[in-house]
C-alpha cells in the first residue's frame, strides 16, 4: 500500500460517520437495502437480459420491499406512542404532589393565633387590592362567592381530603364545581368582609378544622413566612 504524502490531501478528514439505524429497524433496513439492491441489478443490466426475468419475481421482490418499509414505519409509530405515553405518565404522577406559593410578593401578617381574644384561623398575605392570587395546590372548587366575613372567597378541596380557603377577594377567577390545577388563578386580592385593609386571608383545614398554614406548607416545600407581626397585645391595646 502506497504511503500517503504529507502533502497530499487528506481525503477522509472532515467526513462524517453514517449514524447505525436503531436495533427496532435494523433488520428491515437491511433487508430492504439488499431487496432495492437487487431490483437495481436487474435494471441496470447485471443480468444477461432483464427482459428475460419474470414479472412474477419483479413483482415479488417490489411485494417485498414494500412489506419491509411498512414494518419499518409500524416499528417507528409503536416507539413515538410509548416514548409520548411514558412522559404523560411521568406528567400526571408529579403534579398531585406539587404546592406552590399562592402569591408571588406580599407581606406575611397576622399569623395563626390568638388575636384581640379570639382564634385567628389563618395567615394575612397583604398585597396591593386586584392583585392575581393562585391555587397552592390542585383540587375541586367547592365553594366561589360571598361566605360572610371572609368576604369573596374560594375554597378548594384537595385529593387528599384538605381544604384550602383564600379570603377577601376583590373578584373571583373560578365557579363552583370547576376542577383547578396548582398555579392556577383564583381571583383578585381585595378588602372585601371583615378586612382591615387589602390582603389574602389564607386557611387550611383538615377534616375539617383549621391549622397552622406555616408548618403544614413547609412540609410540602413552601415556606410562605416572609414577615411575622410581632407584640400582639400592643396592637391589641391601641
């Protein structure tokens, strides 16, 4: 073999491999490439005269051919439908466990206590009236309207029997009966019922009492405590 020059080019550099066909394809491509190889001999002469080879085997072999291809496509359908049916899969299965903040900026006041000697039964997220608020997690409208001192108010039931209830809205996003995922709008921040001024009255219940957002959030990842109101009883007095 003749030893390249140094100064003769280098006719290789810069090709690029021919990527192999995936193992699912791999023997229909074969097959075909063999099949078309075949129908190209014939056409071109290879043997001692094309006209002399019988329709019936032409036929056979573009009968072939075509056989292949299909299998070929089928093989590919089947993979995109498992590959599209595996991340849906993976899609549905992570957002049941998903919370998420209800507000984006806000003022964490009136923690859950005693306040003025009664229970205050939730968290004030104070934020500027008509400001969007949203689902911390998904579930099922039970309730979309006037609920006495809470003012406008959703409640949302969640899969696993927990309700969330935001207080206070200036305007609801959401009917009654409508099934909401987490992130999704539920109404404006207002100063509507018993309010002091414009903010979000956030409450949780399980089995039907209330209890401290604070904790239960941060176990689901959500630390909703940006601020705390302190000396009670000097806001109390005044």
């Amino acid at each position: 073999m003749r030893q390249r020059l140094s100064s003769e080019p280098d006719r290789y550099r810069g090709r690029r491999r021919v990527p192999t066909p995936p193992r699912s394809r791999y023997a229909a491509v074969v097959t075909t490439a063999l099949v078309g190889a075949g129908i190209v001999a014939i056409g071109a002469g290879a043997l001692p005269d094309a006209k002399s080879v019988s329709p019936a085997v032409l036929d056979e072999l573009k009968a072939a051919s075509t056989v292949n291809q299909d299998t070929a496509d089928r093989a590919d359908a089947a993979d995109r439908a498992t590959r599209d049916n595996d991340r849906t899969k993976a899609g549905d299965s992570a957002e049941p466990d998903v919370w998420l903040l209800p507000l984006q900026d806000y003022e964490f006041h009136s923690p859950y206590g005693m306040r003025w000697g009664k229970l205050h039964t939730g968290v004030d997220l104070v934020a500027p009236e008509g400001t969007p608020y949203r689902a911390i997690h998904g579930g099922t409208v039970t309730k979309a309207g006037w609920f006495g001192g809470y003012g406008y108010t959703v409640i949302v039931e969640h899969p696993d029997g927990s309700e969330a209830i935001y207080g206070h809205s200036s305007a609801l996003s959401v009917r009654e009966g409508q099934q909401v995922k987490v992130g999704d709008q539920l109404g404006l921040v207002g100063n509507t019922g018993h309010s002091y001024g414009s903010h979000l009255h956030l409450e949780l219940h399980v089995k039907g009492e209330p209890l401290d957002p604070v904790p239960w959030l941060k176990d689901r990842g959500v630390d909703i405590q940006v601020q705390i109101e302190a000396h009670y009883s000097d806001v109390a007095a005044s």
